[in-house]
C-alpha cells in the first residue's frame, strides 16, 4: 500500500481559505524573489486536515503502545507533566527576564539541581546540557579541565568498556582524547586485568555505564573505580541507565566523579522524534568550579517575611557555557514535576518495578532465545537474535516480524560484544498484561523461525511500508518525496 501525498490528493479550484481584498496599499515585490508559478497543491481544509491525521495514525507513539528499546528508557510521559510545562508562569516566561521577575522558574532550576544531586550523590549540578550525549561531552571536557588545571596534560587516553554506550568514544574523541577500549570479561563485567594493564600515566579517565549496555551492574564496579583512581585518572558514569538505580545506589557514593542524567530517560520527559532532551551534569566536590556557568543559587537567604532570592553564579573555573540561557526549561519543569510526585519512595519504587519487569520478562523468553550472559539483569537484557538450526534467520527479522504482532522492535545489533544483538527493555510503566502479549510474540516468532522462516525473512507484512533496504537508505538519501512529472 503506498500512501498518496498531498500532491496527488490535489483538485484545480479547491480551495482551504479564500483571502480577502486588498485593504492596504501594495507595493512591488523584489523581482529576484518571483517566479512564473508557484505549484502548490490545491484542498479543501478538511482534506489537508483528514490526510495529515491519517499520516499522523501510522506513527508509533508510547501513548498508543509499547516501546521494548533498550537502553532509551521509552517510559510513559505523565500528562501532569505537560500541564506543569503549560502553565502560563513557565510556559511565557523569557530567560532574558530580570531575575527578580522569574523567580518561580529559578526556584524550580534550582530545587531540581537540588534533587538530582540527592538523588545521585553529587556536590554539584548543571542543568544546561541539552541532551545525554551533550552532557558527555560537558562531562569529559569538565574531566579535560581538571587535568589541564593541575599541569597533567600527559592524560590523553580515556578508557571506554566494550560493554559501554555507543556515544562515549564520540564524545571522548571529539574533546580530543584518544579512545582505548576495555574488553568485557566472561560475566559480563570489565575485565579487571585488562582495565590494569591500560592504567598507566597517560590515562585522563574512564567512562563507564552501570548498569552497562548488557543489563549488568559490574561486580567489580568500586574496584573499577579504585584501578583508575590510583592511576590518577577520573571516572565518568554514563547516568543513562540511572532508572535501575534510583533510590537504591548513588553514583556520587560509589566514587563516580562525573556524570550526566537523561531527564528524557530517567525522568519522563519526552524524547525521540529529535528532541528536546536534557542532559544535565552532576559532579564531585573537586570538579564543581569547572562545571558550566551560570548555575542557578541562592543571592540572598531569605528569613521568615521573604523567600529566598534566586539567581546566577558562575563556578570559578567554568569551562563555559555549553547552551545558550539555561538549557530545555521545559524538561526542566517535567522532570520536576515527575520526582515531586514520586518522592524518594515512590523513584525506588520505580527502579524495583524497572528491574522486576525486566526479569519477569527474560524468565518468560530465556531458552527459546540465547543469553550470552546468564545473571539476574537490571532493567534491560540482551538476547541473541539468531539460532544455530536455522542460520539465515537474523535479529533484524525477528525485529521485523514483532511489528506484524503490533510491538514496536527493540533495540538491534547493539551492543556490538553480542552477536546478533536484541536489547529489550520493559521499563516500569508496563503492566503484567503488555510484558505476557510480548513475550508470547517473542515466543511465537521462535518458533515461526523454526517452522515458516520466510514469514520472517519477508516481514512485516501488515505494516503500510514494507521492509527497506536500510543500507541503501542510510547512504541514498531521499528527501522529497514528491516531484512534479515533469521534473528531472
């Protein structure tokens, strides 16, 4: 089925609004800026409307069902959320403002970069990244300062687990350090001889996700942490995986020196479709003067007459700022809202449900898929998408046929330590009822694989596209979709 676009839906004289007369008087316009014809498609309103709701329809939405994507944390968005975000306060305030105008919203930046270091362990926090993989490169360029400010600019190699998330070397290598891998060992940890063996005096750090991108937490995380340390290195925590942990572990406590916070994960604020995110910045006592400026604080203490007075300071040796104004206010005002709500008890609550839907969910595919790493996971797992009988059967057509059964597929060929990689994370918003309709499809399409692999190979077969060649589309870019006929 190929859907028609708003082209060739088009009738000469229809008609969405009809302007009226002239009332002003016109003047010529630039003639660089003219042309003969300008063939544009021609509908009634409710035609524009009806197509685009339509279109609107075929888009996979958290709202409509479940997303298993491992590692993004595709929870449900609170609606109280976006009433919070809309109210007028928030919602019409400009950051251009005199501070003593805004001093609700300053409050919240404030009161958040309260809670989040709380929440994991830290002296201080920036609210300014605007995404996970921005707060990284904050994070590691904080890491970068720290080092150049005491003379040790021989660190030039950060250490990246194989087990780690795919922006950490991007995000090292583009603030100029080199990138040294570190295997995983047979349990699914870092592999504590190896990590040894790369510890010398060039080494500036390591980024480390925990739980990693296996769904493990690393046994050996505080020895990890001790290796690099007494090699004079800092730690950086990848905060991605922070929905496992809340209320249960602070990263701060466990020595992590550095790490970013997915609100757009973590936190419920929307993600996906390009944004926006939020990636704030937490950090230990003695990286807090190189963090981002300005941070939102206390001018003036207030006394039992008047609150406090909210404003800005700027740490003393900031590597500057990484966002203009304050970053995504509005995530600011989600994420908020969402840990008010919650509180301590109910952000545990939240990880435990996180980590039991995601062990009730591999306790009911474990033995029809691999598990190259057998151990109680956190809030995520990793399957092998293939089978040793039936060879031509791959993870992209296992992903591929989960859509004919209405899910949306998991994460694919990532991480690359597993072959044939499924990720597949439940996250907590997803009832008893969701996770047994998944599991029973990822039961069926086994067996499927067995009995009928075609039906895989030439899936989906009810979606409105049917299978791309990806390949050829990540490297063939497309992106008009209609030309006029007689085009070239």
């Amino acid at each position: 089925m190929t859907e028609k676009t708003i082209f060739e839906l088009s009738s000469p004289g229809r008609k969405g609004v009809e302007f009226p007369a002239v009332d002003v008087p016109t003047t010529d316009l630039p003639a660089e800026f003219l042309r003969e014809d300008l063939p544009l498609p021609e509908l009634a309103e409710v035609d524009v409307i009806r197509h685009y709701t339509h279109l609107s329809h075929l888009n996979y939405c958290v709202d409509e069902g479940f997303y298993p994507l491992g590692s993004c944390t595709m929870k449900y968005n609170p609606r109280v959320n976006e009433a919070m975000a809309r109210l007028p306060g928030f919602a019409y305030c400009h950051p251009l403002q005199p501070v003593e105008s805004i001093q609700g919203s300053l409050a919240l930046m404030y009161n958040l970069q309260e809670m989040l270091k709380e929440i994991a362990g830290f002296a201080e926090v920036s609210l300014q990244p605007a995404a996970g993989a921005h707060g990284e490169f904050t994070g590691v360029m904080i890491m970068r300062a720290y080092h150049q400010s005491k003379g040790e600019t021989k660190r030039t190699k950060m250490l990246i687990p194989d087990s780690a998330h795919g922006t950490n070397p991007a995000s090292s290598a583009m603030t100029g350090f080199e990138v040294a891998p570190i295997a995983t060992d047979a349990r699914g940890n870092v592999d504590l001889a190896a990590l040894r063996a790369a510890c010398d005096e060039t080494v500036a750090g390591i980024m480390i996700t925990n739980p990693n991108t296996l769904g493990l937490f690393d046994e050996n995380i505080l020895e990890v942490i001790d290796i690099v340390h007494k090699a004079g290195g800092l730690v950086y925590g990848d905060g991605a995986n922070l929905n496992a942990l809340l209320g249960i572990v602070r990263p701060g406590d466990l020595g992590i020196d550095v790490m970013h916070f997915n609100l757009h994960k973590t936190f419920s604020t929307p993600h996906g479709g390009g944004g926006p995110g939020s990636g704030p910045v937490g950090v230990s006592d003695k990286l807090k003067e190189f963090l981002p400026g300005p941070i939102i604080s206390i001018i003036e203490e207030g006394d039992d007459e008047m609150p406090p007075l909210f404003g800005y300071y700027q740490p003393k040796n900031s590597i500057g700022r990484v966002k203009s104004f304050n970053g995504h206010f509005g995530m600011h005002v989600r994420a908020y809202t969402y840990i008010s709500m919650h509180g301590a008890e109910g952000l545990r609550q939240v990880a435990e449900l996180a980590v039991l839907n995601a062990n009730y969910l591999l306790s009911k595919v474990r033995g029809a898929y691999k598990l190259p790493y057998d151990r109680v996971c956190m809030h995520e797992f990793v399957l092998e998408g293939m089978f040793d009988d039936v060879p031509d059967v791959h993870a992209l057509d296992i992903a591929k046929r989960l859509m004919d059964y209405d899910f949306h597929p998991p994460t694919n060929y990532f991480p690359l330590i597993v072959h044939e990689a499924l990720m597949i994370e439940p996250t907590e918003t997803e009832n008893k009822q969701v996770i047994d309709s998944f599991a029973e499809a990822m039961l069926n399409i086994a067996r499927e694989a067995h009995e009928s692999p075609e039906l895989l190979h030439e899936a989906p077969h009810k979606t409105p596209v049917r299978r791309l060649d990806e390949v050829k589309a990540a490297k063939d870019l497309v992106l008009c979709c209609w030309l006029p006929e007689n085009s070239e």
